[in-house]
C-alpha cells in the first residue's frame, strides 16, 4: 500500500533573518498602502454596494410587486425617526472600514504576512537576547493549520457584530431578501475558514462572495436611511 510522500514545508521561505517579509523596491509605503485600501473600501466598493442594492431594491419592488409593502415599512420608519438608526449603524460600519484601511496599510511596511496580526518582540537590552527575532505564528505543519484556521473563525467574529445589526435592520425591511444574501455569506465564510487553513492564498475563494454579501447587506441599511430619511423626495 502506497501514499504520497509528505512533502516538507520550509518555514523561513520569503522571510529574513528576523521572521518579517524581505525588505525588497517593491515594498510599499505605509502611504500608498493605506491609499488603496481607502480608495477600494471608502469608495469603490461603497458606490458599488449601492449600485446592487438599488438595483435589488427596484427589482423586488416592480417585478417581485413587493412595493407596497416596502413603502408601508419606510413609512412607518420615517414617522418614528428611525431612519437614524439605520444611518447610525452604517455610519458605525463605514467607521470601521476606515480603521481597517490604516491597519492594512501599516501592514506591507512592517512586513507582517497573514495570518500575523500582531509582532512580539522579546525586550532585553543587552545581552545574548538583544538581537532576537520577532516571535511569529507558526505557518507550517499542523501547527501553521490550526493558526491559519483559527484566524479564518478570528476573522468572522470581527465582522459578526456589524453584520448581525445589518441583518436585523435590513431584514426588518426587506424580509425573505436578506436570508438568501445570508445564504452567500455564510457559504463564503465557511469557504473562507477551509481555504485559510490550507493557505493564505487560497482564502480570497471564500472571502470574495462573503464580503459582496456583507456589503449588500450594509448597502441595503444605507438605502433604507436614505429612503426614510428623505421620505417623500425619492419617488421611486
């Protein structure tokens, strides 16, 4: 009986004397970093959350003939000023789009791959421990498995709090619609954690489809401001 040799992983690829990614020309500034994760989260993604959502939105309501019943809710909604609410909680979620844009961009400079979030370094001013490497996550072998795995759970509990607001407000809303964007979601989430386990780079297969639904679902809470709020001036 056969099996397939074990093939060993070198856990000092792509990283130098001190645990970090090569210092090389084509590391980039902490400066254009962060500007192109302002530029992907603050703006792209936010103006095409909305193109979606809208285009949901007027799908259901003229096609799905769910119209009346979205404009009882919005009506109800405005009256009782609760259209802030829904502003508030995606005011709070673009907040934490913008904290992440300045730890991503931190990132590339420091020269901290995923799945590190954090840098420890041993603090000894002299001595035979003055110059150590910066302590790391394992990234190989059984114990590289667990951390990237844990890191894909760490990941998902970051963003439940936001998400579990997005749905309850948009489900509020928009009923059976936000059960099947939740069906992307947690296809994706799942897809996310067991591609991470396997590598860093496998992971964009489940986090691509979890986050376009959790935008959709941020994106249908700001549509929902924007109706209640300016009630009345949207006549579609």
């Amino acid at each position: 009986m056969s099996s397939k040799p074990v093939l060993e992983e070198d856990e000092f690829k792509d990283r130098d004397s001190q645990g970090l990614q090569p210092l090389t020309e084509k590391t980039p500034t902490e400066e254009a970093e962060t500007s192109k994760y302002q530029k992907m989260l603050l703006v792209m993604m936010p103006l095409i959350g909305q193109v979606i959502c809208w285009s949901l939105y007027l799908f259901c309501s003229k096609v799905l003939g769910h119209k009346e019943i979205y404009d009882k809710k919005f009506e109800v909604i405005h009256e009782w000023q609760l259209g802030y609410v829904f502003l508030a909680v995606w005011m709070i979620s673009y907040a934490r789009a913008a904290a992440i844009c300045q730890a991503n961009g931190a990132r590339a400079p420091a020269r901290v791959d995923r799945p590190d979030q954090h840098v420890y370094k041993i603090m000894a001013a002299s001595g035979s421990l003055k110059d150590s490497p910066y302590v790391m996550m394992a990234t190989t072998g059984p114990q590289g498995r667990f951390n990237r795995a844990q890191r894909g759970v760490f990941n998902t509990d970051e963003a439940m709090p936001a998400m579990l607001a997005n749905v309850i407000l948009a489900g509020s809303v928009f009923g059976p619609l936000v059960p099947c964007v939740c069906l992307l979601i947690a296809y994706g989430r799942v897809t996310f954690t067991v591609k991470y386990k396997e590598s860093v780079s496998s992971r964009g297969a489940g986090f691509l489809p979890a986050m376009i639904g959790e935008k959709i679902l941020e994106g249908l809470v700001l549509l929902c401001a924007i109706k209640t709020v300016f009630y009345g001036r949207i006549p579609f």
